[in-house]
C-alpha cells in the first residue's frame, strides 16, 4: 500500500542528484558504484541519503541500495518493477541470477506463477542465508558452485536503462533437471520441456552445452528429454558419449513419486521414475 | 468495459493473496479482452468463453492467469479476429500478436502475445508481464453456448451494475473437456477442476448430456491425437482412470493456487471418486 503522501520540498543537492539519476533514466542508486557522483556533490553523502529516505524520495533496500520513489510515499512497487529491485538487491553480494521456477514463468513455459521467487548465487557470494524478502516476497537463494556451471545467462532489461540477470530459456531447462525441487516439480518441468521443444528459438544444442557443464546425470537427463521431444539427433550428437553407462541416473532427483521398480531408459541410462502414462501426458501438451 | 481498480486497491489485494501485482492486472487485461470481443459481436451461441476463465462464472475460485481460451464450432477467418482482438482506450491499450496455427490440423489458432499497456495504472510492470495469450480451437465443440455472468475474481469493484454476461461453454462440456484434460495429459488442475465440478455443480450437470459430451469427445480426440488417447478407448476406461488417479505429487499440489477454499489432494481424489464418477455412470 501506498504510505501517506508527505511534503516534498527538496534541497539543492538532493534536487541536484534526482536529476542526475532521471537523466541516466535509472531508478536504483548504490552507494558503492555511485560513490563517485555522491561525493561529487556532497562528502557528507550518507547524511543526504539520510534525509532523502526520510522524506520518502528514496526507498532503502539495504545495505546501501536504495530505489527512487518518483512521488514521495510511493510503495517499493510503484517505484520501480520487482526485477530492478531484485538486481539492486542481490548485486552487492556478487553473481546471481533469476532462475528454476521464477525464470521457467519468464519464459513463459509454464502457466502458472508463484509468489516466491528463486535465485541463484555463486558459492562465494557474500549473502549467507537461504531467504530474504524483497518487497515482501520470499527470495529463495540456492547456491551454484563450480565456474564451469555458470553459463546460459542473459542481461535482461527491466526498464529503458535497468537490466538484471536471468538463465537463457535453454539453461532453464537443464536447471529443472539439476534442482527440480526448485522447479515446480516434474509435472510443470516435463511440460515446461514440451513448450519449449516446440518453440521456434529453442536451441537444443545449447541445452546439451550447458548440460554438459552442470553434470553427467543432468546431461543424460537432458539427453533423454530431448530425445523424448524430438530432438533425438541434436542429443546424440552433443550428448552422444555420454550414453549407455551403468550407473543408476534418476529422471525426477526430487523423487517425487517414491521408491518403486521403475522402467530405465536403456540409451541414457535413466531411471523413469515417474509414471509412463503421466510422462507421455505431460510431454503431450 | 470494466471500473478500473487504483493501483492501490489492486497493490492490496496482491498482497492479501500473495499474487504478484503483474498477475492480476494480467487478468484485467484478459477481463478487458472478453468484454471487447463482447461489444464486438464476437460470441454467441457458436463461439463461446472456455477453460478456467469459464470456470471462475461457475464459482471456481482456481487462480488461472494465462490464456483466454475460446472456442467456436462456426467457420471463422483468423484474419478478422487478429482485428476484433485489437482495443484501444484511454486506460488500457491491448495489441494481439498475429493469429496462428498451432496444430497440424489447424483447428487451433493462438495470438501470442496479446500485449497490454495498462495506461491506468501508476505502478510500472516490466514488458515481459504485460502479455497474455488467447487460444481459439475450432473442433470438438458440440453444444450451444450458455450466457452467463462474468465474475470479479479478486473483488475489486470491477462493475458499477450487474456484472456482464457472456456466453461460456456449457457446464457439461467444460466438465467433459477437463476430464479428458485429465485421463489424457493428467494435468492436476483438471482434476481439481472435477473434483470442484462434482462437489459443488453436481446437481446442475444433465448427467445423459455429460456421458454424451464425453464420449463424443473421447472419439473425436482418439482419431486427432491417436497416440495420446490409444489406451482410453471407451467411456469405462476414462472411468478407471478418474477412479484411480495414482498418487498427486506435493509439487502438483503446490503448482495450483485457489484464491480461496482450496482442496487437498486427498480430498480432489475422494470428491472425484465419489461425487464426480457417478455423473458419468448410467
């Protein structure tokens, strides 16, 4: 909900740095990427920001991150929209990016959408927790380790000059076969798949690529979905070497359908741990 | 068209909810949407309003939040439609992407995207929030449309009078689509949708009609999409598979929202089983 409208007088250099901000079209300001154009105008920056958040002309998000509130008591969401919050929020702690169920939404590969919102950091990112809250909505924080995996990622705008950091459609795909719980789970991932295989842009070959990169078991997963959705070729091209190995890979890791004695795909070796009529349902969609 | 809520009110109820502010001005565009395609002459006993936006004037309170899924049985020229999707106003602009084929059979057209610009709103929505997507299928419609009202899902005040009314799929076709939705692509909300049909609808279904629609419909799938109907050969085995539905995952329970009232999965199987199954026996 909107706050109460307070009055809004504002003083030279807070008139000052508004106008800087509308001129470089941005709705964030941070103080350790702006501390130069802040200490250009006043070394007693902390104090004006101060002031502005007082006035309602700045919204803090913390840690020194604020949103500007083009009419003074506007809520976080009037503000600006949730994604330049989020990446004025996770920025500081380093690397991220909107994945898993979030970006499944995004590109529009399921129907349905979610209050809480998923997120990736690398390992050393400087956030520790698991959850935090932007603008009441819980931010779920998984953690990526390992440089090799961080790939498949898009700088998406949010507004004219606001950007933050999303998984490529194709990386969204192989992120619901590495962490589905994260995912919606396999009904929503398995349609989520048929959407995407259908599309004109889908690029299987950079699902193998970046496959490839998480894990052998997301990898043959990824082989097994694709060849499911008709793009047996791409996967056993890409994915070929990987086929025909022993050890036990399971479809859904996040067990969704219990313990039985499932059916293996003998080509990549994954165990079909969920229902050959649901499956073939869902990728029928 | 409709009163268009402050984005105030609107920022309240998605907090009450724990809907994202984007998703219910999404579905304004698409209430929007259907009262254009209304004032244009767009409906009427051939072409009528499916899916879960039919649902919500049957009382549904499943959050749907996509598509605008239409259905129409009278021979149409997508061209003509592209054009009547197309609204212009001083609150909301609404722009359809080109109608297309998506079937092999082309007896289904989608716009995708419908984009909006939700000019009465003073909160900004990123541009990939500002789409939705009409489907419109040309097969397997068999009954007349019913006119009935349309709903304010999120009690927003949406209508200075009575709400307007809009010819809707009938109940028993919608019921007959949703349970083949569910024995052949066994999507939950479909049998969410049942379970919501057989234990509040009940005894609105033409029991005859709703086993007619079903096997109709089961034949006419059967020969469209052969491998996807190839065990669900007769009425009996769409039976069996409403009687035994397997096991609902915790995620796919979690992946339907009601906005209020919500089932459990042990209750949507028990309700289906005992409340919907014996509308379709004779």
């Amino acid at each position: 909900m909107a706050g109460e409208t307070k009055a809004r007088t504002l003083g030279r250099l807070e008139a000052a740095l508004l106008r800087r901000l509308a001129e470089e079209q941005r709705t964030t300001l941070s103080v350790g990427r702006d501390r130069v154009l802040l200490e250009s105008l006043t070394p007693a920056y902390a104090m004006l920001l101060s002031r502005m958040a007082e006035k309602g002309v700045l919204i803090s998000l913390g840690v020194g991150r604020y949103v500007v509130s083009s009419w003074a008591g506007d809520s976080l969401a009037q503000a600006a929209p949730f994604n330049v919050l989020l990446d004025a929020t996770l920025r500081p702690y380093g690397d991220y990016y909107l994945g898993f169920l979030s970006a499944l939404i995004e590109h529009r590969l399921t129907d349905e959408d979610s209050w809480e919102v998923y997120v990736a950091l690398r390992e050393d990112g400087t956030f520790k927790g698991k959850q935090l809250r932007i603008d009441e909505r819980p931010v779920i924080v998984t953690r990526i380790t390992g440089v090799q995996r961080w790939v498949g990622l898009e700088h998406v705008r949010a507004t004219r000059r606001e950007r933050y950091w999303r998984s490529t459609l194709e990386r969204t795909l192989v992120d619901s076969l590495y962490r589905p719980r994260l995912s919606g789970g396999i009904e929503l991932i398995a349609g989520a798949w048929a959407r995407a295989a259908r599309r004109p842009d889908f690029d299987p070959v950079a699902v193998c690529r970046y496959a490839r990169a998480v894990s052998v078991a997301v990898a043959r997963r990824s082989g097994f979905m694709l060849s499911r959705l008709d793009h047996h070729d791409a996967a056993v091209e890409h994915l070929g070497d990987l086929r025909g190995q022993r050890n036990r890979v399971l479809l859904d890791l996040s067990l969704s359908y219990g313990e039985e004695p499932w059916s293996r795909d003998t080509e990549w070796g994954v165990t079909v741990n969920v229902p050959e009529r649901a499956l073939t349902g869902w990728l029928a969609q | 068209m409709i009163r268009f809520p402050k984005t105030e009110v609107i920022e309240a109820r998605a907090r009450a909810l724990q809907v994202p502010l984007p998703v219910i001005v999404r579905d304004l565009a698409r209430i929007v949407e259907i009262l254009n395609l209304r004032e244009q002459g767009f409906f009427d006993k051939d072409t009528v309003l499916a899916g879960g936006m039919a649902m919500r004037t049957y009382g549904s309170q499943r959050l749907t939040i996509y598509d605008a899924d239409l259905s129409t049985r009278a021979v149409t020229a997508p061209s003509q439609i592209e054009g009547l999707l197309t609204y212009t106003s001083p609150d909301i602009e609404i722009r359809p992407a080109p109608l297309l084929p998506t079937s092999d059979q082309g007896n289904v057209w989608k716009s995708d995207p419908v984009e909006f610009e939700p000019l009465w709103l003073t909160v900004p929505i990123e541009e990939n929030e500002r789409r939705f997507k009409v489907d419109l299928a040309s097969y397997g419609r068999l009954e007349d449309g019913k006119e009935r009202p349309l709903t304010d899902p999120y009690e927003l005040g949406l209508w200075s009078g009575h709400a307007p009314s809009v010819m809707m799929m009938r109940l028993e076709e919608i019921a007959a689509e949703k349970t083949l939705g569910w024995c052949a692509h066994r999507l939950y909300k479909h049998l969410a949708d049942l379970a919501f049909i057989g234990e509040r609808l009940h005894d609105r279904i033409d029991h005859q009609l709703l086993r007619k629609l079903t096997a109709d419909k089961l034949e006419i799938m059967r020969e469209l999409q052969p491998n996807i109907y190839q065990d669900l050969r007769s009425l009996a085995d769409v039976i069996a598979a409403l009687e035994s539905p397997g096991p609902i995952t915790p995620a796919q329970q979690r992946g339907i929202r009601f906005l209020r009232n919500p089932y459990t999965p042990e209750q949507v199987i028990r309700i289906v089983r005992e409340r919907y199954v014996p509308l379709l026996k004779p």
